[in-house]
C-alpha cells in the first residue's frame, strides 16, 4: 500500500498548496510568487538530479521545457484566477475537471478517441459545473471562466506528459518543468510592473509550505506513487484533492459554500469517479 499512501499524502499536500496560494497572493503579486516558488521548488530537486540532466539530448531537453511552458500557461491562468475568486473549494473542483477534458484533448491532438466511459461522464460533469457557476442566474463569473480556461490547459498537460514520459525519467522532468514554469512566471514578473508589497513573517511560512510541502515534495510523492500503482487507481484517488481543499478553506479561511455549489461539487466528484471506475472494465 505505500503507492497508494504516497499518493494520499499528495493530494493533502495539493489542498495545502491551494490555501497558502490563496494566503501568500493576497499580498504579493501572482507573477512574483510563482516565479518565486518553481524555482525555489526546482533548486530543490537539483541535487537529486542534476548529472542525469546533464546527460540529456537537446531534443530531450526542448521536448520536456515544451511541456513545461504548457503547465506554466496553466499556472499563469490560474494565479489570476486565485487572485480574483472569492471560493478557492470552488476552483478546486472546477480545475478537477481537467481529467475529464484530458481524454477530449486527446482526441483533438493525436485523434484518439474517448472511450464510452468519457461520453457518459461528460454531461454529468457539465451539470455539476452549471450548478456550481450558475449560482447567480446565467451569469458565470470572471473567475469560473479563467479556473475552467487553467483546466483546459492542464488537461493539455496531461496529454503531452504522458507521451514524453516514456523518454525521460519523471525526477528529471519534474525538475526541468518546475524550472520552465519558474522562469517563464519571472519574465513575466520581470516585464511587467509588479505593485509594492511587504513581506510578514505569516506570509514567508505560507509560501515556504507552498514552495516545499506543496511543491516539491508532493510532486515527489505524487511520482513516487503513480510509478508503484495502477493508473486507475492513482486517478481515484487524485479526485480526493478538491474534497480536502473544500474541508480547508472552511476551516483556516472560514470559506462558505452555497448548498446548490455544494451539490454542483459532489456531481463533479461523482462524474469523475464514475469515468475512472467505467474506464477499467
């Protein structure tokens, strides 16, 4: 069962990183603190690497740095979209999503197609994301619209990962890819003028956890489990992560979410795990 805990233990660490992210952007900017956190998070990892990268070809290299900017899109588009959603729970379960789109993705791409699994979950999980945003009549807010937008993207990460995959080792590529995300994020916050902040000492504990226990090490334990279990039963139990981002924004940010997003949320949790257990007959 260690594959199994080192997984569980990842999507707790996920939840974590969801609500110092939501903590730490609320005084400085989003471009600075991704930039900030990948490649403290790559500096990390480094030691553990570094000779193994050496070693790769430059196809290697521009292959796993291409990917790498597809999760910093995805990253870029949902720093903004913390920084403006007032439900972090809400943007957990949006982005969750991505493992429903990841099969369509495919389609578009490699014309894979879905499997029957993927046609029955969809519309399930369109209901359950028109509950949670259509709270307000039919009206979805700017940040719904940039939380589903990220998850598209991350889908198309997915996607592209798992065909790199079979080339270069998963430590290396997470090293590789935390270092593009960072240095695509510091570009940016380079090229753009960043509004003055002041760092507290409540906020440099959040990003450390952010950068270290929310990164690092549950990028680590997140690989060190899917490389031990079936991908079946790694995707089952990474649905856990907008559940337990749901329990912590109600207790550390004393989050409120509406019974109707309620509901929307627990239809998304179940479009997801009926297209995981479906896909395994």
């Amino acid at each position: 069962m260690r594959g199994e805990f080192h997984l569980l233990l990842a999507t707790l660490l996920a939840a974590v990183g969801w609500i110092a992210s939501k903590i730490v952007i609320e005084s400085v900017p989003g471009d600075i603190f991704l930039s900030v956190r990948f490649l403290f998070a790559s500096l990390i990892l480094f030691p553990f690497c570094y000779k193994k990268v050496l070693r790769l070809n430059f196809k290697q290299v521009i292959s796993v740095c291409s990917v790498g900017l597809i999760l910093a899109a995805s990253m870029k588009v949902w720093i903004y979209a913390m920084s403006i959603t007032a439900s972090v729970s809400e943007g957990a379960f949006i982005m969750s999503l991505a493992m429903i789109i990841a099969p369509f993705t495919s389609w578009l791409f490699f014309r894979q197609r879905p499997n029957r699994a993927f046609w029955f979950a969809l519309p399930i999980a369109i209901a359950g994301m028109m509950l949670m945003t259509l709270s307000n009549g039919w009206q979805v807010e700017k940040s719904q619209w940039c939380f589903l937008l990220a998850s598209a993207l991350l889908s198309m990460h997915f996607v592209f990962n798992k065909k790199m995959s079979s080339s270069v080792k998963p430590l290396i590529s997470i090293f590789i890819q935390l270092l593009t995300v960072g240095i695509f994020t510091a570009l940016f916050a380079v090229f753009n003028e960043q509004a003055h902040f002041e760092l507290t000492n409540y906020v440099i504990v959040w990003f450390v956890i952010s950068a270290v226990v929310a990164t690092s090490i549950r990028y680590l334990l997140q690989t060190m489990g899917q490389l031990s279990i079936k991908i079946e039963t790694a995707a089952l139990i990474m649905i856990l992560e907008p559940i337990w981002t749901l329990l912590m924004s109600m207790v550390v940010l004393g989050e409120i979410l509406e019974t109707q997003k309620l509901i929307g949320a627990a239809i998304i949790f179940l479009s997801l795990f009926l297209y995981i257990k479906l896909s395994r007959r």
